[in-house]
C-alpha cells in the first residue's frame, strides 16, 4: 500500500526523483516454509481479535485508496524466499525488475490471497514479472541468495533500527513506518 502511497504523491512533484531499492526484512522468521497459517486467524493470535477486527477496516479503506483491493482470507508461510527472490531480481535485472516482481508478490498476497511461502507461488509471480534468467532450482537450492539476504537484513536493520514493514528511509534522514497514506509522503517531499 505505501509503494501505491508514494506513486500517488510523486505525482505532485514530479521533479523528484527516486531510487527505490527494496531490502529484506522478515516479520516473522520462525513462520513455517510453504502455505503456512491462515492469515486472519494467525493475525487474531498474534494481536488480538478485537484489535485485529478493528483494524482490518482501516486498512482495507487505506488500500482502496490506493487502488488496492486488500483480502484477509490467504495464508502467510515464512518470506525468506520471497525476499531471496527480490535479491534475485535486483541482481538481474536492477531496480526497474525488482520493483516489477515486488509489485507481482504483493498482487499475490493482498489481493488473490497466495501464500508468499509457497514455491509454486514465487515462481509465478517471478515469470509474469518478467525474472526469467533465473537459475533452475534456485528456490529450491537454498544456498543461492541466502547469505546475501541475511546480511542485508542485518546490515540495514542494524542501521536503521528497522522493527517493522514498510519502512521508508527518504534523503537517507527522514524514516517513515508502517503503511502510509499518501499525505505522509506529501509532508515529508514538501519539506525536502
């Protein structure tokens, strides 16, 4: 949703420019690999019920907004991969890849509800984005990508004390987390 955020406030000035570079941060790393949970029911454990069925309004009407059609009935499975493959994407085919696959893996998730822990699911969303100098096997074989991932996520979680997704770091200064509507990017370009 805040990557839709801030296309829609670059819109208002356009002389900005970005260089949108996308690192590895997982939520939850102990989530199983594959399918996973059901994700309503994995969010009420995690948060709450009450909390969880407060929010979910809020967060639809912020995705709405931004074009974003946002289902709560898919499950959630551990990301390493997911990221493996964006670092994959990056090293390929540069930022404009990467954005394109994270663009499909999130389509995936929010909105056809797919599990991002799932092979199958990766591999779809990797060839529709257009990442097909992909080694054969490469989810599969997990040494490919996974020390690099690793250490980028240690090395900009370290940096920037990152606790949590999206986190954007603006004119290497100004941080933004969590999911942000786009008068947030507003604020912050008017400043710049």
């Amino acid at each position: 949703m805040s990557n839709s955020s801030l296309a829609i406030a670059h819109k208002t000035f356009p002389k900005l420019t970005f260089d949108i570079k996308w690192r590895p941060y997982e939520l939850q790393p102990s989530l199983p690999k594959g399918k996973g949970y059901n994700k309503l029911q994995y969010y009420e454990s995690k948060f709450g019920k009450e909390l969880v069925r407060s929010m979910i309004p809020r967060m639809k009407d912020v995705a709405k907004e931004c074009g974003i059609q946002m289902e709560y009935d898919g499950c959630v499975g551990n990301t390493l991969d997911s990221h493996r493959l964006i670092w994959k994407a990056r090293e390929v085919g540069g930022s404009e890849l990467q954005d394109k696959v994270v663009e499909r893996l999130f389509r995936a998730y929010f909105e056809e509800n797919h599990s991002l822990g799932e092979h199958s699911v990766l591999e779809m969303c990797a060839k529709e984005a257009g990442l097909s100098d992909m080694e054969p096997n490469f989810l599969s074989n997990s040494e490919l990508g996974t020390r690099e991932v690793m250490q980028e996520m240690q090395d900009y979680g370290r940096a920037y004390q990152c606790s949590g997704v999206p986190m954007f770091i603006i004119d290497g200064k100004v941080k933004l987390s969590g999911a942000q509507e786009p008068d947030a990017f507003l604020r912050v370009f008017g400043r710049l």
